[in-house]
C-alpha cells in the first residue's frame, strides 16, 4: 500500500514576499494514516480544551494553552514529519538572482554556484532590503512587480535608463549588469510567460513540496500525496502527474552532494481542506510551528516549538546565511571583484562568460594585496 503523505503551509501570501504581513513561510508534511492523525488531535483537544471547530496553527500560537497543545502533538508524532522554513525577503533576493543573473552566466553557472557567488548576491540584496534602504525598498517592488506581471516596464530601475546608486557600488554594480543584459533576461521572462509557469514564480508552495516529497519518496517505495487547497498547486498540480508510478530513481550532484529528483507516486495529487482532512489539520499545525523558529530568536514562549521543529527541518530551508558576505574571509572579495567585472562586460556588451575562469584565478591572486589595504 502506497504510504499517506499530507501537507500544508503557513504563512502564505503568493507572489507577495513585501508586504503580507508575514515575513516567514512555514511548509509541513508528514507520513501518519488518517486513523492516527484523528486519534492524535482528538488526544490534544482532550489533554488541553480550547474553543476552535478546527485546530489552526496561528491561533494556536497566541496562547499558552494552544503552545501547550502544539507540544503534545509535536511530542507525538516525533521522527514522522518533514518542515521547512523559508525567509520571504531572503527568498525574494533569491529569486532576483535566478532571473536577473542565471539567464545570462546559465552555460557556465556552476563556476559560479561552485564560489557562491548567487549567495554573494542574494544576500547583499536581503542586507540592504532589510536595512530599508530607500532605492533598494523600490527596486524590490519593482523587481516582485516585475515577476508578478513578467512585464519588464514595471522596473524601471532595473531596466531603464541609468540611475545612480547614490553611493553605493554594489548596487550600482547590479543594476548596470540588469540593463546590459536586459535583451537576454527579457528572453527568459518571455519563456516563463509562455510555459504558463509565470503567475506563481515567486511562491514558495511549489519548490517546498517538491523537497518534501523527494525526501518521502526516498523513505517509501511508493507514496499517496493529499494536500490543502493551495492555489498554486492546483494550478501546477499536472506537472507532478510525471512521477505516478514512477519506480525508477534519478538524481543530480549538485555542491557535493547526490540529490534525489523523483519519487512514485500512486495516484495525482488529491487535495482537500484542513477543516475536513486531519492529516492537512495536522500539517498546518507542522507549518505552522516552523514559522515559531524565527520568533524564539525574540520571544522564549516559542522556544520549545522551536526546538522541536528544527530537529526536522529539511535542507532547503531558504534563510540567510550571511558570511557569504564576511569581508574577511576569502570569498567575498573576490566575488565582489567578479560583480565589478560582470558589470563592466554589461556596459561594453561584451560575453559574460569568456575567460571568466582566468578572471576568478585572478580575483583570487589579488586577495593578499586586498587584506594589506584594508588592514592598512
């Protein structure tokens, strides 16, 4: 028998990473039969009463007794759940890297994946997003227009006439890199617009449940997937039609490690609401403890939810990691010099890519004269 996976979000907002709300995305999944799932809540709601028809993970985190109940059932179903958590603006500064960068260096990205130059990016990008600059406030509405709507007129600032960064280079390096290479990320734009993939480009439900369900898939032979009735997924729900009764295995090396790419899934993707579905009511409550991470960090009444949901999150959390941008370290010098030096080929219209090797070994072979200067 295929094994039940069910699953469900927190925190979602569709292609709005600005201005929800709700900073933090939360995805849950886990692997009980419905039997245990109902026999699980039914125990919570015994053990700790609280006045709601359905059990929703926001609500319950307001109270002491609904924190209470999430710690039992999270206690209960230990070791059979999946979580990710996703940072909107981080995954936003993200996003602007896979669609502004990556059309441009893609026949040789790994050079650039391999020198985690995208995190270099990224997150210089979520710095000065979260640091409320006044310019880069605006050009990340105007890039989030921009991919809401795929039409470039909505960023001006990243596709228009030359702007100055007013002081501040890595900026200006970014936005001179998007106007020379406007031609070739339009290109792309225009292949999202006509695949039909492009109204949900920026959700998070999409990319969290394809990691969930790698992960399952590696755990059983053969899984049966019922989600809650989020939009996006109905609208992709086809594309995972490919993996039922998918026996086979693929999978990709990537950074050093083996990735699986498929799982077997017995029948398409069902959906069904959490009201009615205990194994979706259960995911929320998942979903919704790992949006209690971030929280803890400022608040100890979410320390024990925290503490158990990080014990199951899955690698491709997207949260900032910010030595990428630690000066002081080998990394980040040299790929601001390749920024300056993708950005100069930008302005003459040159190749991005030619001899883009001998430019890394080189940024790499000035390191010593950077540390001297700036020690000095």
């Amino acid at each position: 028998m295929p094994r039940l996976i069910s699953c469900d979000e927190s925190g979602f907002s569709g292609n709005d990473m600005l201005k929800s709300g709700q900073p933090f995305f939360g995805y849950g999944s886990h692997d009980l039969s419905l039997q245990d799932s109902n026999s699980i809540l039914a125990e919570a709601r015994a053990k700790y009463p609280v006045q709601m028809p359905e059990l929703k993970a926001n609500l319950l985190l307001g109270s002491k007794i609904g924190r209470s109940l999430m710690m039992y059932v999270l206690e209960k179903i230990e070791g059979h759940y999946i979580a990710t958590l996703c940072d909107k603006k981080y995954s936003l500064s993200c996003k602007l890297f896979e669609y502004i960068f990556e059309p441009v260096i893609q026949s040789n990205n790994l050079l650039f994946y391999n020198n985690n130059f995208h995190r270099f990016v990224s997150s210089y990008f979520y710095v000065q997003m979260i640091a409320s600059s006044s310019d880069l406030s605006e050009i990340s509405l105007q890039f989030q227009n921009f991919m809401r709507s795929l039409d470039p007129a909505k960023a001006p600032l990243l596709f228009g006439p030359a702007l100055s960064a007013k002081g501040d280079p890595l900026l200006e390096q970014v936005l001179r890199f998007a106007r020379g290479y406007h031609s070739v990320i339009s290109q792309e734009t225009k292949s999202l617009e006509r695949s039909g993939a492009g109204k949900w480009v920026l959700d998070l439900t999409t990319t969290s449940i394809f990691s969930h369900l790698t992960a399952w898939g590696e755990r059983y032979p053969q899984i049966e997937v019922v989600c809650d009735d989020s939009k996006p997924l109905l609208a992709l729900a086809g594309l995972f039609d490919v993996m039922i009764n998918r026996s086979d295995k693929a999978y990709m090396d990537a950074f050093g490690k083996k990735r699986p790419l498929t799982w077997n899934m017995s029948v398409p993707l069902r959906f069904a609401s959490s009201k009615d579905h205990s194994g979706v009511q259960l995911a929320d409550l998942i979903a919704g403890a790992t949006t209690a991470i971030p929280r803890a960090a400022e608040d100890d009444t979410f320390r024990e939810i925290a503490d158990c949901a990080k014990r199951h999150l899955h690698e491709d959390c997207v949260v900032p990691d910010l030595t990428a941008l630690d000066l002081e370290g080998d990394e980040a010098p040299v790929n601001w010099r390749i920024l300056e030096a993708l950005a100069s080929r930008a302005d003459a219209g040159a190749d991005p890519l030619a001899g883009m090797e001998q430019e890394y070994a080189a940024a790499k072979a000035t390191l010593p004269e950077f540390r001297r200067l700036t020690s000095s």
